[in-house]
DNA sequence: CTGCCATTTTACCGGC
DNA sequence: GCCGGTAAAATGGCAG
C-alpha cells in the first residue's frame, strides 16, 4: 500500500470523494426542492408562508417525539420495563 | 493611530479583549447551571428528565411563537394590516 | 388564492407534502455521509481533518489564500506572533 | 422520588425554573457579543477573521501546530498541493 | 446588499 | 479516559 508520510493516501482519497459524491446527491436534492417552491410560487403561493407551515409542521413533529421519549424516561425511572 | 498592515491594531485588541470577557462571563453563567443539575441530581433527581423536560418546554414556546408568526404572515397575504 | 379549504388547500398541502418527502430523502443522504465518515474514523482517520479537507477542496484557491493573508494581518495588528 | 405533584414536584418545577433563568442570561450575554461583533464590523473589521483569531487565542499553541502538521499530511497524502 | 433562516461544524456533557 | 449523542456557534444560502 502507497504510503505518504504514514498515511494510507489511496484510501483516504477513496472516502473523501464517496462523500463528495454524496454531496453532490444532497445538492441535487437541495434543487428539487427548490423547483417545488418555485412551481408553488409561480401558482400564487407565499414562499415564506410554506416556509413558515414546514417550520411549523416539523416543530410539532419534534414536540411529541420528545414528549414520548419523555414518557419512556419516566417509565424507566419508576423501573417499567 | 498606529496602523499595522492598514489595520488600527488598538481598536481592533479592544473588540477582542471585550468579546472575550463577555464569553467569561457566558463561561460562569454555564457553570452556574451546572451547579443546579449537581444540585437536583444530589437529591435524587435524574439529570436526564430534566434535559427532556426543559427541551420540551422549549419546543413548546417555539411552536407557540411559531403560530403566531404564520397567523401574522397568513394576515399580511390577504392584507389585512 | 384566498379560499381555505378548496382547491388551493389542497394544492397547497401537496406541494408542502412533496418537500417534505424531498427533505426526507435528502436526511438520508446526509446519513449515508456520516456513515462514511464513521467508517474512515474506524480505520484510523481524523474526521476532523478530513472535514478540513473537504472544504479546503471546496474553496477556490484564491479565496484561500486570500483569507490567510488578511489573517496575517489581523495578527500583526494585535501583537501575535 | 415517586410523587407527583408533592413536594418533589414542587422542587423539581423549582429546579427547572432557576435553569431556565440561568439560560435566559446566558442568551443575553450572547446578544452582548453579537453586538460587539456588530459593531466592528460597523468600522470595517472582518467577522469572520475576528472569530478565526478568537479561536487562534483560545488553542494552545501545541495543538495548533499539531492540527497543522496533520492536514499537510493528510494534503500530501492525496496530492494536494 | 442586508438580514434572516437552515445547515454544518464545533464543543460539551453524561454514561460506560 | 473515550464515546456517543445533544446543544451551541459558525458558516452558507435565500428572500426581500
């Protein structure tokens, strides 16, 4: 194995560009998303508005995530298994 | 005032000498907090529930501000002012 | 656009569904990214370093050097060596 | 510690509160320093910069060069130059 | 071009 | 003492 200055050089470049080509996916998707608001804005809808309901929608989402990962909590503190 | 590099050296140590005490300060306020987990932990409080319970409130107030923004923003599309 | 409940709600709600599926995808992706990075630190990577990397391979080589330059001046300005 | 909405409720809810008050002055210190960043940026220093040297200041100089070292390495290694 | 919001990176903290 | 996950800070990107 080629090795530059103890460093396993071909391997390193091997993760380096598999994340850069998942970022490129990620970017790819970042695009599509873009291409929906534009869609919605070009039929009239308020772009900071939808921002506005996603924020909020993910918001609640979080909310009861946590509230049930508060009740396993206190269940396993009162030793409920 | 004495340039180095075009830079005013003396303002500029002023900025960081105050920003860095004011992160001093942020310093002993977080171990302020520290203290109060110690505390409820010292009298059979788990540190954990309390993380999750403070989250929660916090979504909670968010989801809340988050509300009455969209309510805004949904008035100001239909114009009401 | 400002009936509620009609047409326009439901249009509304697809668009919003839509991105939500995209960003869902795009988390995926995302994990995919730290399973790479997870990987490289289990052979013997600095993740650190290799995000560096990454984003030294982003930059422009003239906006890098750039930056270091006026670093350098900064730092003369305030006495460091 | 299995009561609810005794005493140990009482405290915990104490507890919570004087956290929330710590966390409360620990953003509006955070507020301070956005300000005092603001305004350097007002008389024409460069944020970003200013943060580097912070961060610079903090480091003990060892690990610096350490850090440094090790990306000229990881450089090297998949020929970066 | 400015301010705001999302994302990304860094630092911290508790558990093991 | 490390490791994993969680919160804070910093950077980047977008809309107005």
């Amino acid at each position: 194995m080629t090795q530059v200055g103890g460093i396993a050089g071909e391997q390193l470049r091997t993760f380096i560009e598999r994340i850069e080509r998942l970022e490129d996916e990620k970017k790819d998707v970042q695009e599509q998303i873009k291409e929906v608001f534009s869609e919605a804005k070009g039929v009239g809808f308020d772009i900071r508005i939808m921002r506005q309901l996603l924020r909020l929608r993910r918001l609640r989402d979080a909310d009861r995530s946590e509230q049930e990962e508060l009740l396993e909590v206190y269940k396993a503190a009162i030793g409920m298994r």
